[in-house]
C-alpha cells in the first residue's frame, strides 16, 4: 500500500474490535502512528500490539479518559 498518512498520527475511539479495528489496521498500513481508545482492554492491547501503536484504556463517556487519548497522541 502507499504511505499516504506516514507521519500523521491517527486517533481511533472503538479501535479494539469491528470497523474500528479495520480502520486502525488500515491506517498504520498506510504509514499511520495509531493510538487505539477503546473499553475492551485486552483486544484493544492486541489490535495496537499487531500494528505497531499505543492502547489507551478510553470511555468516551470520561472526560478525562478522553483527555488521556488525546495526551497520548499529542507525544506523537
């Protein structure tokens, strides 16, 4: 594939399982940094393990969860 996102970073909310997954996957095949937020800590560890980028534990419902995701991609 090309590397049509290499040196962006990408936040994916949902990222441990379905679309989300697909999504992340997708981007880091792209060249993508991805930082993956989801509730479902052990797929959401695994997906990011399987393409090189960071889990954050996130609901979206927390505030400072969220704050945490964005923390984590603004070290990128």
């Amino acid at each position: 594939m090309r590397a049509r996102f290499e040196g962006k970073v990408a936040v994916i909310t949902g990222g441990a399982s379905g679309i989300g997954a697909a999504t992340a996957r997708l981007l880091a095949a792209e060249g993508a940094r991805v930082i993956v937020g989801d509730l479902q800590a052990e797929l959401g560890a695994a997906v990011a393990a399987e393409i090189g980028g960071e889990f954050v534990p996130t609901d979206v419902a927390d505030r400072g969860q969220i704050e945490s995701l964005v923390a984590a991609a603004a070290r990128h």
